[in-house]
C-alpha cells in the first residue's frame, strides 16, 4: 500500500465560524439546496459528528451514483473535520480509502483559510492519476464557492 498526501489551501472573506457552520456542520441541509445539480440529497446516521456515516446521493444520468464517508472527529472550536471515504463509486478497485482533514483558521483580514489535506490509500503498485485528483478537488472547490457565494448573499445565515 502506498499513500499519496495532497494539501490545498482557499482563502474566503468569511469568517470561520460562519463557513464551517454552512459547508461542514449542515452541508447535509445546505449542499442539496445551493447544488442540486451536483448532489440530490445527503443522508446522516448519527448525530453528524464523530462515528456518524454520511451518504452522498448524486442526481441519475451521472458517472457516480453515491458515495459513502464516515466522520473520524467534527471540532466547531477548533473548526476542524476529519473524514474517510469507506464505500461507493469514488473509490476504484485500486484504492482501499481516501482520508481527508480540513482546518478553518482566522486569516488576518477577518476572514478565513481554509486548508484541506487529502491522503489517498492505493491497493499494491497503483498509481493515481493526476487528472482524477484534479476534477475531484475541482468539485469540492466548486461546492465551497457556492457555500461562500450564498452566506455572502445572505448575511444573516449561520451567523
């Protein structure tokens, strides 16, 4: 098994209390909501943080049909997340699990840097491909611009 660690850095005007709230603590409400066209719906068991299991479902007619992750730690002091993807088409044959870490921290104008380390656990010699990683982190940056795009429009959310 080999692991491949990728770390990503966005920065927002928001502060992180307001945008860990809306992208990670009630994504599960939210996401569906600004990005229908991405996500048809989020199911939790559990209480949403630590050993709860979230299903993501994707609308029909796309490459993916859902994905399953569990929540390894949700910290709404330190605003951090840790999660692993267990199950379902995002992980292929060649890879056993894909963890992630997310860390909200205060940037000195007031708003926030959001930084996401990304571990890839590979099956034997296999090899990722850089273009698969790319249109995965794509997504996710695509889905936090929409979380930041809507708290902008509305001031008063999650606040």
């Amino acid at each position: 098994m080999a692991v491949t660690t990728f770390t990503e850095e966005n920065t927002s005007p928001l502060p992180p209390k307001r945008i860990f709230k809306a992208s990670i603590v009630d994504s599960h409400n939210l996401i569906p909501k600004l990005m229908p066209q991405a996500i048809k719906s989020i199911e939790v068991q559990g209480d949403g943080g630590a050993g709860s299991i979230k299903t993501i479902n994707f609308p029909d007619g796309g490459n993916f049909k859902s994905i399953k992750y569990r929540v390894d730690e949700l910290n709404e002091e330190t605003y951090t997340y840790k999660y692993t993807l267990i199950e379902g088409d995002g992980l292929v044959d060649n890879l056993e699990k894909i963890t992630y870490d997310v860390k909200f921290e205060q940037s000195a104008d007031g708003g926030s840097i959001s930084k996401v380390t990304s571990s890839y656990y590979t099956v034997g010699d296999f090899k990722l491909k850089e273009e698969e990683i790319k249109a995965g982190k794509e997504k996710v940056l695509a889905m936090f611009k929409a979380v930041e795009a809507y708290l902008l429009q509305n001031p008063e959310a999650y606040a």
